[in-house]
C-alpha cells in the first residue's frame, strides 16, 4: 500500500493490526505500572492533568506527567485511568496532534469540560468506587467542579498525597531546575522589593477581614514581589517559590537577608515544606488571603475554614497587573526593540524566499536569533511559530 502522507499519518486502531505513525508513544509499560499503584491505594480511577503545582500556563520537562503517560505533547489535556481503560480530553487545537502521538491504548475525547470527563467516569466506574487525584496539581475551583460532577454519584472524589504517576516515573523523572535565581536590576522595575511588601501589607490593613498573612502560589508573584528572575521553565523567567508574606515576617524559597531581624527578613525554607509551614503558621489565631483560581486545593485543604480570605486573586496579582509609569516606559521600549527585530525579520524574508532559501524551521531560527541581538533580550516568551502556505 502506498506511504501516508505526514500531513494525514494518524493512528488506525480499527486496522488489523493496529497501524500507529511513528509520531505515536508506546504506553503499555507505563499504563501497567501505573495501574499497579492505583491498585495498591485502592484508586478505580486516577485523574491526570496538563498542570503543575503552580497553575504555570507553560511547565518544566519534570512537571509532564501527562506527556509521559500518554505521549500526548500538547501544553493543555487532562487523562483519566482506570484499570482497562485510559482516556484523554483536549480541545481541537490539538486533535490531530493527539491521533499522531497517542497509541491504541488512549480514547481521543474532543472537549475540556469537566462535565464530559466527570459523564465518562460515571460510565467506567462502579458505583462505590474511588476516583482519586493529587490536590497539589488541581486549582480550587476545579477540585470543587469533579466534586460537584460526581456529586451523590455513590462514586468518592479521594485525595492522594503521593503522586501516583510520579511513581511509576521514578528515576527516570528529569531532576529538578538548578537555575540561578538573579535579581531584576533596578532600572526595569520602578519600584524596590520593599516598597512592593510594604504596599501589599498596607492592603492587609485596610480588608474588613484585617488578614495576617498572604500566601502565594503563582510563580510570578513572587518573582514580582521580590524583583527577582529565573529561568526553572523554558520560556518562562520564574522560579519555583511559594511566599507567605506575614504582616510581620516573609517565608520565600529565595533568601533577602539584608532586612533581618525585622519586618523585612526573608526566611529562607525548602520548597518541599510549603505544607508542613503552612499547617504550623495556622494553628495560631491568623487569616490566611489566597487566590483561588491558581492555589491547589492542596494548601486549601491545609487551612482551616475559619481562618481563610477567599478572593479569585491575591492582592499580589491585582497590584502587578496595574503598571506603574516607569514600568510601562520599560514596556514600550520592549516593544519597540522587538518591533526592529521583526522588521529586520521580514527584510530579510523578502530578500530569501524568492531564492528559494529559507523553510519554516530556519525561518523560526533566523527570527530567534535578531531578537537574541536586541539589547537586554532573554529569549522569546514561546516558542516561535512558523507556518506557510
């Protein structure tokens, strides 16, 4: 029979046998070990997002557990598994993607919503079964949307603390980021870390709820609030941090030392220990403020009701998302040095393609490199996309 095209070459598992492109993953060792481990914990299904711990839009090679599971390398899908069947939900950006890289192991679904993944595990697991997941990788409002799908169901929402895909993973997990964290110099910012944790404290004082503490998951919150840069995600300038700005101390993964003892001292704690502070700081007569569209429910869970200030963001992401005047100068001028290198780009597109000598992925290359040559340049934010024709 005559070669697929690479434009139409998709899985056909009705064939005899299957046909799978090379584009797709072989699952069956991952899916069998992960199946073992649900079997342990008693799990009938176990629910696998696109996310990190963060709600990070972008994630880090050790954060893709879906990837790994499935295969499936687009950047937004959610998997479900249960012990003879495994399912992936993804929008229609990447369907084709997913026909060319999942195996005959994995059903395509063609929606995201949470209703459809909630209707499908209602079909694949007993009444009286365990769908479980881990906290630290759902926002609150999409724990509360499984809750409410599988509500009176007979079928039990369970929290697991260890990740069970992290353990079929094990060593062959990528390590953790080692990047350097680096001060944002002065010049770009308008305002100083201390000046940021005073305006945010004066918040705190004038709420009705007169809150003790904000805690900060976004990774750049605390990347704004602190001035302070990293590059733990491709693409991406931050650092994996959690921050629990007090009204009289600050608990951060990066170390500030030069205001201690005082209000203005950085404790420095390992990251792992988000929860075991968090548990400890609300034993004691506080409020905690946090935002709930990209807090996990896992740190929800950790404090108790009474003691909670419940916004959909932090007063760290309303105050950096009003820009201050040097901050918006600062803005402008980053566009303007990428607007030459794009100029610069379709000069030279001009000159190239009638010859014949430039295609997607070079044209992709070329572009990189001009905006790499523009002054204070620290890469693109994304990966550059080409397409033609």
């Amino acid at each position: 029979p005559q070669a697929a095209s690479p434009r139409n070459d998709i899985r056909d598992c009705s064939a005899e046998p299957p046909y799978l492109p090379p584009t797709a993953t072989n699952t069956t060792a991952r899916l069998a070990a992960l199946r073992s481990l649900m079997r342990t914990q008693g799990a009938h299904a176990y629910i696998v997002p696109s996310t990190d711990a963060h709600m990070s839009e972008y994630i880090s090679e050790r954060d893709a557990r879906l990837r790994w599971l499935s295969g499936f390398t687009g950047s937004a899908g959610t998997a479900v598994v249960t012990q003879d069947k495994a399912a992936l939900w993804t929008d229609s950006r990447y369907w084709t993607q997913a026909e060319r890289e999942l195996d005959c192991n994995w059903e395509l679904q063609r929606t995201t919503s949470i209703e459809s993944i909630g209707m499908w595990i209602l079909e694949a697991v007993p009444a009286g079964g365990n769908v479980t997941l881990d906290p630290f990788l759902f926002s609150i409002d999409t724990w509360n949307s499984y809750s409410r799908a599988l509500h009176g169901s007979g079928r039990t929402l369970l929290p697991l603390e260890t990740n069970l895909v992290d353990q079929a993973w094990g060593d062959q997990r990528p390590l953790p980021s080692s990047s350097e964290i680096y001060s944002l110099p002065s010049e770009f910012t308008g305002s100083s870390w201390q000046e940021k944790v005073a305006g945010i404290r004066q918040r705190m004082e004038q709420h009705s709820r007169r809150p003790t503490a904000v805690l900060l998951s976004g990774l750049e919150e605390t990347a704004w609030l602190f001035n302070l840069r990293g590059d733990d995600i491709p693409y991406n300038p931050v650092f994996y941090s959690y921050t629990l700005l007090t009204n009289t101390t600050i608990r951060a993964r990066e170390s500030l030392h030069s205001g201690c003892p005082g209000p203005l001292c950085v404790e420095l704690q390992d990251y792992g220990q988000v929860s075991a502070h968090l548990s400890r700081y609300t034993q004691d007569n506080v409020t905690v403020w946090l935002g709930t569209e990209y807090t996990t429910y896992g740190l929800y869970g950790i404090i108790p009701q009474e003691k909670l200030l419940e916004e959909n963001y932090s007063p760290v992401m309303m105050a950096k998302a009003v820009k201050n005047a040097h901050e918006q100068e600062m803005l402008r001028a980053a566009h303007v040095r990428d607007a030459v290198a794009v100029i610069q780009y379709l000069l030279w597109l001009e000159k190239t393609v009638p010859q014949g000598q430039v295609d997607e992925f070079s044209g992709a290359q070329h572009i990189d490199a001009l905006r790499w040559a523009q002054e204070n340049s620290r890469g693109p934010s994304f990966q550059s996309i080409s397409a033609s024709g």
